[in-house]
C-alpha cells in the first residue's frame, strides 16, 4: 500500500514539475510581482500593500496595460511600435482640447479621438505593410512627429477643464448599491463572487471537452491545486478592492478590451496568423496568409487601443500637457517583455502582457511613494527592460 502510495506521490510530483517547466515565463514573471509587493512593503512599511494604494495601482496600470493588449500583436509578428508614447500624448491632448477648449460633447470627443487613432494605426499600417518599410523606421518617425504635434495641439500649456461624465471613465468607481460593515463595498464582493463562478464554470467546461476530444488535462488533484490558486486569487482583488471604494470603471474596461483581444489571439484565424507571421513570415506566406492584409489590421487595433489608453490618461489626470506619454512606450515594451513577450516575434499573450503593465505600475508606484528621484526611476526601469530581454534570449537558447 505504501508503494503504491509513493508512486503516486512520484507521478504528481513529476507531472507538477513539468507544468512549472512548460509554463517558466508565466510563474517567473508572478513570483517578481509577488517579489516587489513585498519588497516596496517592506521599504514603505506597509503603505504599498494598503487598500486605498493597492485601488490606486490598478488604475494606473489601466492606460499602460491597454495599450500592451495591442502591442502583444506588434511583437508577436515581429514588429515594434515607438510611436506609442508620442501618439497617446498627441491623442490625450487632443480629446482634452475637443471637450474643454471646443466645447465638444464628451461622447463626441471620443468618438472622434478613436477614429483618429485607427487612422494613425493605418497610417503605420500603409507604410510597413504596402510599402515595407521597417515598422521600427515608420514608428520611430511617428514618434518625432507627434512630439510635433502635441506641442501645437498645448501650445506648450497645460489643458484643463472639468467634466465629470468623462472624467469618471479614469476616476470613477462602480456605484455603491450596498454597503455593509466597517464600509466594505458589498456589490463589488458579489460581482467578484460571480466572476469566480463564471470561472468554475468556464474551466469545468474547458476540462470536459479536453477529455471529449483526447486531449491531456491535469490530474485531477493538480487541477485543483490551480483552480484553489485562482480563485484565491480571484476573491483576493475583489476583497481589497471592496475594502477601499470598489471597483473602478477603469478596470471594467481594461477587463473587456482584454477578454476581446485574447478570444482574437486564441480563437480567430487572424490571431492564428499572426502568430504564424512572427514564426516565419515567408513560410507564412507561402501557406496562403495575407501578411499585408494582417499586418494592416495589426497597425489598426494598435492605434486603437492607444487612442483608448490616451484617453484612459488623461480622464485620470484630468488634464494635457506637453509632457503627456512621455516614456510610455518604453513601460508598455518592457511590461509586453516582462510579460512573456518575445522581441524575436511567435510568442506572447495578453494575461502575460497584463501583468508585465501591472509590474511596470508597481514599480512606478513604489518607487513614488518612497520619493526616488525621477533620475532613479528611469533606471531602474532601464535595467528592468535589459534583465527581461536577457531572460528572454535565455530561454530561447534553452
């Protein structure tokens, strides 16, 4: 009976071990996460992993972590997008001077704001695709260009204006339709509740129809060691979220555009291609993609969501500046990187990308709150980019 015991206890460890072995990237990039809460919490004394700044990070990682949903369909097929700072300053400014200089209804202002991003996206799209110039030439123009651009939109001022329709989209929460003991937001743990049995439900179904169709799945006592993490997860956020004011309207929506973006990558025959584009744009091509067409529409959904992120930015702020997404895209590189994102091209996903946004933020974040000089920051996050690209090269050579 012990023998068969040992086995067994041999069997689960192995299969464990493989697990941790197919998915490195994933569980590397969570335990940094897990390695820098705990850090900044120790440095700050447990100010970081409060309620109240634990809310406000998840509204920050918001704008970066939106555009990184688009940037992972950059990168996969090999490409790079320099641009995207420079444009989401050039598209903040512009949804700010639209409502607040132009008086133009907010509605309006970002409908239009997001049609002008699509129309950068297929101005990118025009040259790398149709013209084949390097994407890396095409963006690194654009991000001259919409330095340009954001200064005459400023003027070199800062553009105010109050409107607090819009800005709720960057600052609101979810109304507090109960409210129970010592101010905990009831509707957020209930939403949070349902997501979890949504969740249930939607592995339940995934694993039934794995066995249907002869695929392997976990063992069913692995399979419960992951859906106990999850949910725990899961029930985690909504816990600390529903301690502070709830869940922001932000996150609703970087919930959405992330569930549209992985149904693309995972279940549509554009998100196939564009995998097989970054694999080996010529055997690509050869097996009948339309690789012009493709990295067209990839251009397209990036100027999109930087039009999203832009305006994400500068509801939350509240303003324009000239300033205005300055670096951002070496944040939104580097989180796509640190999330699993290969530079070379062929891998990456959205989950990944999401949570290299949200190391990026509780770097930033951390950093802010112990009043490192700017200097410092920008370091830090320099070496950061270096460390995940090398980690990269690694384990492709593996």
């Amino acid at each position: 009976m012990s023998t068969i015991n040992k086995s067994k206890e041999q069997s689960f460890s192995s299969e464990l071990v493989t697990v941790i072995k197919n998915n490195t990237r994933q569980y590397t990039m969570i335990a940094a996460l897990l390695l820098i809460w705990v850090i900044f919490s120790v440095l700050t004394r447990g100010i970081f992993l409060t309620a109240r700044n634990l809310s406000n990070l998840s509204m920050q990682m918001v704008t970066i972590a939106t555009m990184t949903s688009g940037m992972v369909l950059v990168m996969v097929a090999g490409n790079i997008d320099l641009s995207v700072g420079s444009v989401c300053g050039t598209l903040g400014a512009f949804v700010a001077w639209l409502m607040f200089k132009q008086g133009i209804n907010p509605v309006i202002a970002i409908a239009i704001t997001l049609a002008l991003g699509f129309a950068v996206g297929c101005w990118h799209g025009f040259w790398i695709a149709y013209r084949r110039v390097p994407a890396f030439i095409v963006t690194l123009a654009s991000m001259t260009a919409f330095k340009g651009f954001t200064l005459m939109i400023t003027r070199g001022d800062t553009i105010v204006g109050t409107n607090d329709g819009f800005r709720q989209i960057g600052q609101g929460y979810i109304p507090q339709v109960f409210l129970g003991e010592d101010g905990m937001h009831v509707t957020t743990i209930i939403l949070v509740i349902i997501a979890a049995i949504i969740y249930l439900a939607a592995n339940f179904r995934s694993r039934k129809n794995r066995i249907q169709n002869g695929f392997t799945v976990l063992r069913p006592s692995l399979e419960a060691v992951k859906i106990v993490i999850i949910l725990g997860a899961i029930l985690g956020t909504g816990f600390v979220l529903g301690s502070y004011r709830g869940i922001p309207y932000a996150i609703l929506l970087l919930m959405v555009v992330a569930g549209i973006f992985t149904i693309i990558t995972n279940r549509t025959p554009f998100g196939r291609h564009v995998y097989a584009i970054g694999g080996n744009v010529e055997a690509a091509r050869l097996s009948g993609i339309d690789v012009r067409k493709t990295l067209m529409g990839i251009c397209m959904l990036m100027g999109t969501m930087t039009a999203v992120g832009a305006i994400v930015f500068t509801s939350r702020i509240n303003a324009a500046t000239v300033a205005s997404g300055s670096g951002f895209e070496l944040e939104v590189i580097a989180g796509c990187i640190i999330g699993g994102t290969s530079p070379a091209g062929g891998i990456g996903t959205i989950f990944g990308a999401i949570i290299g946004a949200l190391v990026m933020a509780s770097l930033d974040n951390g950093m802010s709150l112990m009043n490192m000089h700017i200097l410092v920051q920008y370091m830090v996050k320099g070496f950061i980019l270096l460390l995940a690209v090398w980690i990269d090269i690694a384990n492709r050579k593996k």
